[in-house]
C-alpha cells in the first residue's frame, strides 16, 4: 500500500506540491488526470525517492520513503516506474536493457537474468527483438521494452508517467494494451495519462489534480462520467 | 637520379627515436587518460569551491605552452632536488598537460548522458556507482571517443618538444641524420613517413569503432 500524507514539495520558491495526500490499496488502479505543470509528474517521482520532499511523508508498505535511514536503492526495486520519454539504454541490446538490472541490482546469474528478461520482453510483445539495439525499434516498442524493464524487477508497484504522451498516434495503442494486460493482471498502478477514456476504462479510482493538490477523487466512472468540481469539469471539457 | 647517403643505420637510428616518441606518447596517453577521467568527473560531481581551482589548475596546464612546463619542470626538479630523468620528467608533465585535455573530454562526455537516462537507471534500483559503471561511462565513451583519438594524434606530436630537455625521439634524432648528411627534405620526409606510419592504425581503429557504434544509433 502508498500512502501518501500531506506532501509538501517545492523547486526553490516554487510549491509544486501543496499538501498532496493519497492512499492506493494493493491491487489498485489509479489514474492521475489534470493539466500540464500542475505536478503529477513530481508526485510520481516523490514515490520512489528520486525527488526529496519538504514537508509530510510518503509510506511505501509502511517503509518511510524519505526518512533519513532509508535504503532507497533497494526500496526502488519494489516500485517500478516508466517515463514519458523513452530512455532506452542505447548502448545495449533489448535484451541486455531488460537484463542489466536484475543481474546487477539483484545479483541474479547471467543465464536466469536472460531469461527473466526474455520472459518479460515476451510478455509485453518484444519476443521478436531480443538482440536488436533500442535505435531500431519504434517509439512503442521502446516503451514497451522500458515497461519489460521495470517488470524484470518483479516490482510490487508500477508507476507510469504520460507513457503514450511522446508517441505518434498510431503507436499509442499498443502501449495501452500492454497496461490494461497489467491491470488485468492484477498490478497495483499509478497512471498519470492524458488518454480520458483509457483511464476510465482501466482504473478503479480517478484523482484530479490541480494548482497542487488532488482537487477531486472517485471511482474511475464517477469522476470522469459525472465530475462534481468546476474545475473538474472544465478541464475534462478542454480534453476530451 | 637520386643520389643520397642516407642509410640503413641512420633510418634505424631514426626508428628508435621513434620508439622513444612511442613510448612517450604511451605512458603521457596513459597517466593523462587516467587522472582525465579522475578530473573530468569530480568536475561533473565537486561542489564549486572544490570544482573551481582544479579548474583554474587544469586550465593553467592547458594554456602554458608546453615547451616551456618542460623546461621548467627540468630545472625545477634540479633546484628542489628531485632525481628524475628527463624521459620520467617529459612523460610525467605530457600525462599531466593530457590530463587536462582529457578531462575536459571526459566532462564533455559525461554531460551529454541524458538526465533522463541516468534517473531512468537509478529508478531500477542501481546505485550512483552502478549508474556510473554500466550507463554514463559506456555512452560517454562513444561521445568521447573521436575527441580522445584526436588527442592521442596530437599527443604524438606534441612529443617533439621534449627534444628541448635533451630526449633524442623522433624528430630530434631525424635533426641529428640531417646535421651529418645535409639532406634535410630527403630526412624529413622519411621522418614525417614514419609519424604518419605511427598515426594511421590509430585513426583507424577509432574510425572502426565509431563506425561499429553507430550502426546502432
Ligand atoms: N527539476 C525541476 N526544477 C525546477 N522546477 C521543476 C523541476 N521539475 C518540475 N518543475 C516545475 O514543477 C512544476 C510541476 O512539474 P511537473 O511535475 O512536471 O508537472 P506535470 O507532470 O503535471 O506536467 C512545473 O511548473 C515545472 O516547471
Ligand atoms: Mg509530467
């Protein structure tokens, strides 16, 4: 479970975050709409420690996220996150992508790191591609092979930030597919999208966010069907 | 037609001039590569006041001409007392006038990793040290790799000024064959033949890699 109490978090004078708080159960889908700028980006990356924090906390499983003590290298391995651009490593092959982390960071051999990653890389579609280099694949397939990279970790939690938002139209599809089979599967997400209908279709609960807060919460149907703030609405109105 | 008196044991001679230059160029290339890499990334990670002198000494080194650190470092070393030979005094200020080229190519390579790449990378759980090793270094290096070749050429060349603190390599022993037989365009071009001879399988080998790396960007 991410519990999130009240976080506060600027860049410099800029309050990004203005006393966010979140519960997301085990098992959860929760989508994070609302507009450019307004911090869900930060929120995301508050998560797993990549961003400090200035005020409230944030509990991953009870474990203080941004408490002086803790290992936030090995609590990352529990909290998977995939970015909007697509930073493959260019340097390897798809395959060494997916398998770099789970032989370093998790000590596992060459062989069963191979096949952790190849089994991760078939589940998102990339079975085909094992041996190509990232610069040959399609701004999809990249994003799927970073989704195959953070599941290679076995992560509890798998965040997602506007993954479709960098892709041509057409590719879009296939990315969204992958997360529905996610959610299907029972993985406990955090979306931040812009894709409306696709986060009323896949998500248990919806958050709105705005000038730094969750400005409205509810199920996926409610928020998104039937929004209840002005701003709200205004901002499904401008996007949909 | 071509008379000359040019001869197998003066070439030879020439040729161990040039292992001198070699080896030169080897142990400054090799020092200079080291502490580059050392410099260049404490000058991407040290806070500014510790970032700012190592600067400002890197730049010192870089604007001195090199001829004359040679001909200081060899006096210095006489008045502080230190017993070195000028081939260690010659190798140790190249490394040192290397480094700070390196370090600025190291630096130049380190900062052109996305951040994005490198948060991407320690998002899976991998250390600072784990992101320098697997991410950073390998993708500076294809960054870094021409500027470092170019270097290497230039090192090579640069070799040439430790004839002044009395180190016979290449060209000064090419300046003794001419002294003798009084053929300076014959000799030197054997000379310019044998740096060129010198330079070209490094050139290669850089364009080689960089053309292997770039089939896959
Ligand atoms: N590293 C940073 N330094 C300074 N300002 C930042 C940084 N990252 C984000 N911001 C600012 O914080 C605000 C929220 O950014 P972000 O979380 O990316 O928003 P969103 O993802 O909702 O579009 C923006 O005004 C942005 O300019
Ligand atoms: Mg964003």
């Amino acid at each position: 479970m991410i519990e999130i109490e009240n976080v506060r978090k600027s860049f410099g004078p800029l309050e990004v975050l203005k006393g966010v708080s979140l519960a997301v159960q085990k098992g959860e889908v929760l989508s994070i709409i609302g507009g450019s700028g307004s911090g869900k980006s930060t929120l995301l990356m508050c998560i797993n420690g990549l961003e400090p924090i200035q005020g409230g906390r944030i509990l991953v499983d009870g474990t203080d996220v941004h408490a002086p003590g803790t290992d936030l290298n090995r609590l990352r391995r529990r909290i998977g996150i995939v970015f909007q651009q697509w930073n493959a490593f260019p340097h390897l092959t798809v395959l060494e992508n997916v398998m770099l982390a789970p032989r370093k960071v998790l000590g596992k051999g060459r062989r069963e790191a191979e096949e952790i990653a190849a089994k991760n890389l078939r589940h998102v579609g990339l079975g085909e591609k094992l041996s190509v280099y990232p610069s040959k694949l399609s701004g999809g397939q990249q994003q799927r092979m970073a989704i195959a990279r953070a599941l290679a970790m076995s992560p509890d939690y798998m965040l997602f930030d506007e993954v479709t938002s960098a892709l041509d139209p057409q590719l879009v599809g296939e990315v969204l597919d992958t997360l529905r089979m996610l959610s299907d599967e029972g993985m406990t997400m955090i979306l931040v999208t812009h894709e409306i209908r696709f986060a009323r279709d896949v998500s248990d609960r919806v958050a709105f966010f705005h000038k730094g807060v969750i400005h409205e919460i509810g199920p996926a149907r409610e928020v998104i069907g039937n929004p209840q703030m002005p701003e709200t609405i205004d901002f499904l109105k401008s996007v949909l | 037609m071509l008379e000359t008196n040019l001869g197998w044991n003066d070439i030879l001679f020439m040729l161990k001039g040039a292992g001198v230059t070699l080896s030169i160029t080897a142990w400054a290339m090799l020092g200079g590569t080291i502490l580059g890499m050392a410099f260049g990334l404490a000058r991407t990670t040290l806070p500014w006041w510790l970032n700012a002198p190592l600067g400002a000494v890197l730049d010192v080194l870089r604007s001195v001409p090199l001829l004359i650190q040679f001909v200081l470092a060899n006096s210095f070393k006489s008045i502080i007392g230190v017993n070195a030979s000028a081939f260690t005094v010659a190798c140790v200020m190249l490394s040192l006038y290397t480094a700070s080229y390196c370090s600025e190519i190291v630096r130049g390579g380190i900062l052109a990793v996305p951040a994005t790449t490198r948060r991407a990378a320690r998002s899976l759980g991998m250390t600072y040290r784990q992101d320098l090793a697997h991410i950073v270094f390998p993708m500076a290096l294809r960054v870094a790799l021409p500027n470092w070749i170019g270097l290497v050429l230039s090192v090579m060349k640069d070799t040439a000024l430790v004839l002044w603190i009395g180190i016979v390599e290449l060209l000064r022993a090419s300046q003794i064959v001419v002294t003798r037989l009084q053929e300076p365009l014959l000799v030197l071009s054997v000379a310019g033949l044998i740096y060129f001879l010198m330079s070209f399988p490094v050139a290669r080998l850089g364009a080689r890699l960089e053309k292997r790396w770039h089939e896959n960007d």
